[in-house]
C-alpha cells in the first residue's frame, strides 16, 4: 500500500535552516503532485507548498515565499522542502501528502489529497 515517511524535523534557533524530506513507496512517484502542509497546535492545517509530478510547477504559500523551497527527485521517490531564514510562528508539525494526477491543478485544500504522512515535528526557538 502507499506509505508517506517524513524525516528531518527538529530543533533549531531563528534564522537557521532545515531541511525535511518525505519518501514515497508502494505505487508509481511519478504519478502523484504532492504538498507540504503544516500544523501548529491549537490551529488548522494549513498548505505550505506543492510539486507538480514532474518537478516543473510549484506553489508555495505566501507566508513562506522566499524562505521554503519545494523540490523532488523521482529516482529517489522523495519530496523535499527545503525551510530557510525559520522563525518561532514556522513551529508546526509538518505533513507530506501525495495527490493523484486527477487534475493538473496544484491543490492547497488538504482535504483533496489522498495519502499522508505520520508528520515530523519542526520547532524554532526564538
């Protein structure tokens, strides 16, 4: 079955950089756009950025623009999102989520993704 793993969450200070990535296994990668989308405690989740399949459209939010960089390596089968310049309101757990190609639309509602990760936990001291 399609399994989700995020890794490379953590502890850090304001103003460093993490990088988190997302292992995909059990169907085709190539075959999904997937989305990075983030929780903080007492909040919704909310989206982050996304990838189309093949690594060529992104998305990401406003509030990260600049700072988060949204990549993949198919022949790895791994998403990545590259978080730099943290600040304290970044603390969330992080989600990885892959979408098939129903549409070639990148979404940003976390409801119209099909698979999802455990989440890995990413927390900024200020």
């Amino acid at each position: 079955q399609v399994q989700l793993e995020e890794s490379g969450g953590g502890l850090v200070q304001a103003g460093q950089s993490l990088r988190l990535a997302c292992v995909f296994t059990g169907h085709t990668f190539s075959l999904y756009n997937f989305g990075w989308f983030r929780q903080a405690a007492g909040n919704e989740r909310s989206f982050v950025a996304a990838i189309s399949w093949s690594g060529s459209v992104t998305k990401v939010a406003d509030s990260v623009e600049g700072r988060f960089t949204i990549s993949r390596d198919n022949a790895k089968s791994t998403v990545y999102l590259q978080m730099d310049r943290l600040n304290s309101e970044d603390t969330a757990v992080y989600y990885c989520a892959a979408d098939r190609l129903d549409s070639p639309k990148l979404k940003q509602n976390w409801t119209q993704y099909d698979y999802w990760g455990r989440g890995a936990q990413v927390i900024v001291s200020s």
